[in-house]
C-alpha cells in the first residue's frame, strides 16, 4: 500500500486538495479532525492537555484558542504540547491503517499540515503539497473570520517556508488556477503513484 503524505501551508488549499484524494477513492486521514475529536468532550488529550496547560479547558472539551495562544511562540510549550498528542494520534492513525487494509486499498493519503515540521515524511512513500502564490494565500487567509495580519505572520513563522516545502516535494497542486485544474493534477498524481514504475523506484529506495 502506498502511503502518501499530503501538506501545505495555511491557506494553500489542502482540505481542497484531501477532499479530492477522498472523491477519487483514495482514504484519506486527517489529522487535524483526529485532533479535533482528541480534544473534544470526553477525548483522550483532553485530561493530559488540561493538566499540562491550567485554563485552556473549557467546558470539558480543550479550548483550541486558549491553547494557542499558550504555546504561541514557546517552542519549548510547543514541544510538550506535541509530546501529549502525538502519541495520541499516532494510535488514531494505526486504526485508519487497519480499516485501509481491511478494505484492500491500494493508496492511503495522510494529510498532515505540518508533515515536514514534525519529521512526518520521512515515513511516506510520496509527499504532496498543496500550493499557491504568497498573495493568494494571504487573501484567503485573511478573509476568515477573526484572521487578522499579525496573527497569520505569526502562524507562518511556527510553519516551514512554501518554497522550501515544493522544493522537498514530490508532488505540487497548484491550487490557485481554479477547482478542475486542480482536480485534474490530483488524478494525474494518482496515476503516477500507481504507475509500475514509481513503485519500482520506490522499492529501490527503500532497500
């Protein structure tokens, strides 16, 4: 089974992008609801992440800004942070793989937003990354509500350059030109993916 690790910077377009892996046939795991969920009412971060952070607990459920707003700009909060969900994910994400394997899929998408940042890719076969002009990007993120400049700059700080993430690519969707143009260069990914020879390739590399 191909693993395929999906990632892009805010705005970029990546939920667009995972959503048409999904329409495909593709299983795709998102890592950001598998948070959601861990940091919902009764979800398994919700105590440890309430321990390790007084306050960001509200209602019984983790309080995603609050949490923000306490690593913002702490690596070392960050860094504990991460060591309370990461696990947590990680035996999400071992249930998705089982399901995958069950149903014989041949491809799995992972889409992480933070594949790189985390070492995430280097345990896929493929990394694709959703991208766009820095002004696109900036116009879509600040048209959502409560996105202020200041607080995108910030957000693009803790992430690693656009740049840098298509140079480390394998695979870019540009998904600035329009929603078919898009979808047409994510079923041209698959078909190369599936293609004899990547496999060969990727078999090489792997021993």
């Amino acid at each position: 089974m191909i693993t395929v690790g999906l990632t892009g910077s805010i705005g970029m377009g990546k939920s667009t992008t995972a959503a048409m892996f999904r329409e495909a046939g593709v299983p795709v795991y998102d890592a950001d609801a598998a948070v959601h969920d861990l940091y919902d009412v009764g979800g398994a971060a919700v105590g440890p992440v309430g321990d390790a952070f007084p306050g960001v607990v509200k209602d019984g459920r983790v309080d995603r800004e609050a949490l923000r707003q306490a690593v913002l700009g702490k690596p070392e909060e960050l860094q504990r942070l991460n060591a309370i969900v990461h696990p947590l994910v990680g035996r999400d994400r071992i249930g998705f793989f089982q399901r995958a394997e069950a149903d014989k899929a041949d491809m799995v998408v992972l889409d992480i937003p933070l594949l790189f940042e985390t070492g995430g890719h280097a345990n896929v076969d493929a990394v694709v990354v959703a991208s766009a002009p820095a002004d696109v990007q900036r116009e879509r993120v600040l048209a959502r509500p409560g996105m202020t400049p200041e607080r995108l700059d910030a957000i693009l700080a803790q992430q690693l350059a656009d740049s840098e993430k298509r140079a480390r690519a394998h695979f870019v969707v540009d998904t600035s030109r329009g929603l078919e143009p898009a979808r047409r260069q994510v079923a041209e990914i698959i078909a190369a993916l599936r293609d004899p020879q990547f496999k060969s390739a990727r078999d090489r590399s792997a021993g």
